[in-house]
C-alpha cells in the first residue's frame, strides 16, 4: 500500500505538528503515526511530495503470530513463544521489535548474555527502539551492576524519546531498586517535568525521600500519589499506606508540640489572655475550647482527649477556632451560638416516636432523657462546628504545611468515627432516620474536605442516599465560594444556611455577643424582659430578629406558645418543694380572681398569696394552669386554659417531681 501527500498547507491541516518542519521531523512523524504494532512504514520524502509504503502483505501474514506471541508472554509461556518468535525472526529478520521481545524473553529466563545479544540486533535494525535501549540499561544495572553502562543506555533512550514519561519512570524504579537513589531521581524528576499528574513517579519519590530521612518531602510526594491516583488500585492502596507510615514517622519526632506551643504565645499576646491546654478524657468530642468569658474565668482553656491520634492536631484547631474568633471581635462581628431550654423543648417534641419506641422496650425515663439531650447536643455541635471546621482545617493546611502529617491522620480518625457513628447497624435501629441522615450529611461534607486536601475518598463508606450526597455536595460547593475570600464571621453565615437547609435552625440561634454580654443574664430579669416583650419585638438587633422570625413560624407549625412555656417552667420552680395545702390556696385565689377574665395582652395582676410579684397575662395564665394540675389535674379541662403542650414541654425542661 502507497499513501501519497503533497507537502503544501493541506498536509499542516491534517498533520498540524508539521508546520515549518524539517524532512526528517515529516519522516518521524509520518513514521510514528503509520506504524503498526511492530511493522513500521517507509517514508520517502522527494521535493513537493510524500510517500508512505506500508508493507500490507507482511502485516497480513505476521500480525495473527506477533499477537499470539505477546499474549503468550504476558502469561508468561515463553517455551511456547520462543517457536513461534524464531519463524517470524527467520521470515522478517529486520523487524526490530521481534529481537527485543526475544531479548525480553531471554532476561526473564535468566539468560543475561543471549538477551543482550538479542538486544543489540534489535538496536542494530533500530537505533531508536526505546524499549530496547532501556531494557539493556536494567539489564546493566541489575545484573551486571555496571552502572555507568546503563545510564548510556538510559540517557540515549531520553533523548529518542524525550516525551515518554512511563519509560523514565521505569528507569528510575529500576535504578532505585538498585540504590541508585541519586541517579534514580534524576529520572524520576525528568518524568514529572513531562507529566506532573503521574502518580506513580511521586509515589516513587516519596519512596526515595523516605529513605533518605527527608520525611516532609517524602510525605507530600506519597500524597500527591493519592490525589492523582482516580482509583483504587495497588498503588492506590500502597500510596495509602505509605502515608500513614510516614506520617507517624514525623509524629514520633514531636515536632507538633512545638507548632502548637508558639501558635499558642502568638494568640495569648494578640488577645490577652494566657490559654491553658489540658487532658480531659471525659468530654464528648475529640477536644473543645473554653472561652475565658463564657465561663468567667480569667484565661482561655482547651481541652483535648489523648487517647485521640494526633491530638496536637486538636489543639491547633481549637487554637484556630479562638483566631477566628478574635478576628471577629476586632470586627465586632463575633456571634455566639446559644441553646435554650426552648430548642430542647423543640427537638424532644420532634422526638416522640422514638420515646414510645423505648417507653415499649422498658428503657427507663432517665436513660430516655439523656439519649434525647445527647442527640440534642450532637446534632447542634455539627451544626455549628462543620461549616467552621472546614475552615479550619483549610487555614492550617495552607499556613502550617508541617502540620500536615498530624492532620493528616487526625481527621482521617474522625471521619471513620463519623462513619460509624451513622452507619453501625444498632444506632441506625434506635435512632430517629431523620436525625441520623442530618448527621450523615454533615460527616459527608468533611469527607469531601479530606478528599480534597489528602486524596482518600471515603464516601462511599457512609452509604449514603443520592439526596444525602447531593445536599452534602452543595455545602460543599457553597463553602469553596467562601473557601478563598473569607472575611472574618463570615463562617457563620454557613452555620445558618446548612441548618436551615437542613431544618435544623429552631434548635439553636446566633445572637451578636455584644449586645448579648451587655445584657442582665439573671433568670428574673429574663422572665421580667419575656413579660414586657413577650417575642423580643422590640429588639433593634437585626440579627436577633431575623432568629426570632424563623423561631416564630416553627413554633406556629407545632402549635407552641412558648412564652407561657417559659412561665410555666418558673411556676414549677416556684411549687417545687411547696405543700400541697400552700398550692391549693394559691390555686383558688387565681381561679377566684379569674372569674373576672384574664386578658394575655395585659399586665398588673398581683396574687396576695405570691407576695411582691406582679403578673402579666400570660405570666398568670400559666400559674394558673401549673397550680391547678399540682392540685388537681382531673379539674384542669374545665379551666379551658389550651396549653396541655406547653405543660408537656415545660415538665421536660425542669426535673419537677
């Protein structure tokens, strides 16, 4: 076969890589693209034209046995290869590529001499077989431990083919099996300077870089390796491995208390306070931060469980959280994220089934009451702390590269305890689904982080829903928006976002902590403000507000007044302990003075039984429901008071007895 091109500017179209080339670039290009397999075309370039012979016959005869050879080879059946070879060598003898498969065979056997023969036809007939020349350089290097010799070979294969990645890569594995970790390199970094998404040479350097003692840089290339690797494969898995190997490495030499000890003198002199880290085996997460203000103490306080791995990475964090947390008081942007008796009431309310669910199984109301108040406190912790979290974990990943190892292994540790937290068969039997799906969808989120920064994906171990992948997925997104521009408490824009998205924000708010901490916190000025302004209408915190609008309209799906709920939790503080001769007076006395009406709107109702305590409607309204069902609750459906609910919730939110 005969293909003939004219060498004008059709032939650049169709072959653009030739643009103002050379005859000899048209001849290797032209070559390379014509070849198939084993048999190559002769290309002849004669003034204006160009002609490709293309020896369709030899292919015909020869392809079905070339094959054939090389299936039998990667079964590694040589004895039956090595007939069929020879007949094709006989036939063909200048096909350069029959004596360097010869020549592999031939090494493979253990036949160094005889395939270094083999070889050297095979370059004779084709100076630029790659695979040949760097076969004699492993050959040298392996067996012969003639080094120099090798790299000869080696370094005319780079320049045949200064492109081919894969074969340097090869070079360098070889040469670092021998110890030749030097000349090793030079491959192996020639090879990322042609494909630097390759993993297999980073995971190789990250080989080298471990045997050298060069423990960051081996770490970082065996990461690359993850990142780059779209599957599961061997190396994957090695990479993997590796990682962790190397990282307990560095965690071992203990660098990580020194980060952690001058971030913390950094922090102290910008906020003024000293900070204090401690071992708390006893709290419910991995570590947590005091604030020296929430707690009226004098310093800052971290917590932090040892049993954790990695935990100087927990200290960081929670380090990082004050950072954050500064910068947003210089701003005076800081919001606090507050729980109340009110958001318990709301989120036990949402957990009847599973109450009668252990009510039927025996359990008894104590360990009812504390599942409900972790579950309570669980959820509300991821709430706040994913969107913050990823953060977090994104300022010490670009500005404390060392650390690097240590949160490496940490957050890979509490993404499985993620996992097995919504995924372990007893919980997922007991626990609400819709609980239990939230709490998936924010551990997916930081596994989309860990993905993103380390390479391991560990989604597919949550075995979540589409919704649940598609809804973590858009946080996700959301929070890459944010990822790079961040200004400080923009963080809790998030944090609102995911839960109202999540239905999740009746259960908390976020309130502007200055104008929270400039307020009298005192229960009976508390209860004195709810008289005044019942739903904090009168509030010029734009952000309260915007709380107090979604608190509103949850509270109006379930039917809840909880204004009289909070009152109702003071009349029960108030009867607690109190005879039932004293509870009964009182009840007469507000039922008497009932018989005149009781309008919710007004206030300036005394009870001369409550000395020195002035009501306003609903404050009365509610006693006047406790009293009677303290007294005699068979009479309280002919007071026609409708807070059977708001009794309900206010029992939950006090320990009366």
């Amino acid at each position: 076969m005969k293909i003939i091109h004219k060498k004008d500017s059709f032939l650049n179209t169709i072959f653009p890589e030739l643009r103002e080339g050379s005859n000899d670039m048209i001849i290797s290009t032209l070559e390379k693209y014509y070849t198939y397999g084993p048999f190559k075309p002769k290309v002849i370039v004669e003034k204006e034209w160009v002609t490709i012979e293309i020896d369709t016959k030899i292919i015909e005869f020869q392809d079905a046995d070339y094959r054939k050879v090389v299936a039998l080879c990667e079964k590694g059946r040589f004895t039956e290869a090595k007939p069929i070879l020879r007949k094709l060598i006989e036939i063909n003898p200048t096909n350069s590529e029959y004596h360097r498969i010869m020549g592999q065979i031939l090494s493979d056997e253990g036949d160094q001499e005889e395939a270094i023969n083999c070889l050297i036809d095979a370059l004779r007939w084709d100076s630029k077989n790659g695979y040949a020349l760097i076969m004699m350089g492993n050959i040298y290097a392996k067996f012969k431990d003639d080094i120099p010799t090798a790299m000869k070979f080696y370094d005319q294969a780079l320049i045949v083919n200064p492109l081919d990645n894969i074969s340097l890569n090869n070079i360098g594995a070889n040469l670092m099996q021998q110890g030749k970790l030097e000349e090793a390199k030079k491959y192996f970094w020639e090879a990322v300077k042609i494909d630097e998404k390759y993993p297999n040479t980073h995971f190789a350097l990250g080989m080298i870089a471990e045997m050298e003692n060069d423990f960051h840089s081996a770490f970082y290339s065996t990461v690359q390796a993850i990142k780059l690797n779209k599957n599961k494969d061997v190396l994957y898995q090695n990479s993997v491995r590796q990682a962790f190997e190397i990282a307990k490495k560095i965690i071992k030499l203990g660098e990580g208390k020194m980060i952690f000890r001058e971030y913390l003198y950094k922090l102290e002199f910008e906020c003024g306070k000293e900070i204090e880290v401690i071992e708390d085996t006893q709290i419910p997460t991995a570590a947590k931060m005091e604030f020296a203000e929430n707690y009226n103490r004098p310093k800052h306080l971290i917590k932090y469980n040892p049993s954790y791995p990695a935990y100087e990475h927990l200290i960081m964090h929670e380090l990082v959280h004050l950072d954050f947390v500064i910068e947003a008081r210089n701003k005076e942007l800081n919001l606090l994220f507050m729980t109340t008796d009110f958001h318990k009431a709301a989120f036990i309310k949402g957990l009847e089934t599973t109450v009668k669910k252990f009510n039927k199984m025996g359990v008894p109301e104590k360990e009812i009451a504390a599942y409900c108040t972790g579950l309570f406190e669980g959820i509300n912790r991821q709430a706040f702390n994913t969107p913050v979290d990823l953060f977090i974990e994104n300022f010490l990943y670009n500005d404390y590269s060392e650390l690097r190892p240590y949160q490496f292994i940490s957050m890979y540790g509490l993404i499985q305890e993620g996992i097995k937290a919504v995924t372990n068969k007893k919980v997922i039997e007991i626990s609400p689904r819709d609980i239990v799906s939230k709490s998936k969808t924010y551990n997916l989120v930081n596994a989309h982080q860990l993905k993103e920064l380390y390479g391991i994906d560990l989604l597919k171990d949550f075995h979540a829903t589409p919704q649940e992948l598609n809804q973590a997925k858009t946080f996700y997104d959301e929070y890459l928006d944010y990822k790079d521009n961040r200004e400080p408490a923009e963080e809790y824009e998030l944090v609102e976002h995911w839960a109202k998205d999540l239905n999740l924000e009746k259960y908390f708010e976020l309130v502007d902590e200055i104008g929270y901490t400039t307020k009298n916190s005192s229960l009976e000025n508390y209860l004195e403000s709810i008289e005044k302004d019942p739903y904090d209408l009168e509030s010029k915190d734009l952000h309260k507000q915007r709380q107090m609008d979604i608190f509103l309209k949850s509270q109006a799906k379930i039917g809840t007044n909880m204004a009289v709920v909070m009152f109702m939790v003071s009349a029960l503080q108030y009867f607690k302990g109190m005879s039932k001769d004293k509870i009964q007076k009182i009840a007469f006395e507000i039922a008497w003075q009932g018989t005149q009406g009781y309008n919710p709107n007004n206030d300036g109702y005394r009870i001369s039984s409550i000395p020195g305590k002035q009501f306003s409607g609903y404050h009365i309204l509610a006693y006047y429901y406790v009293s009677w069902m303290l007294y005699n609750p068979e009479l309280v459906p002919e007071l026609q008071l409708p807070y059977d609910n708001e009794y309900k919730l206010a029992l939950t939110m006090t320990n009366f007895k």
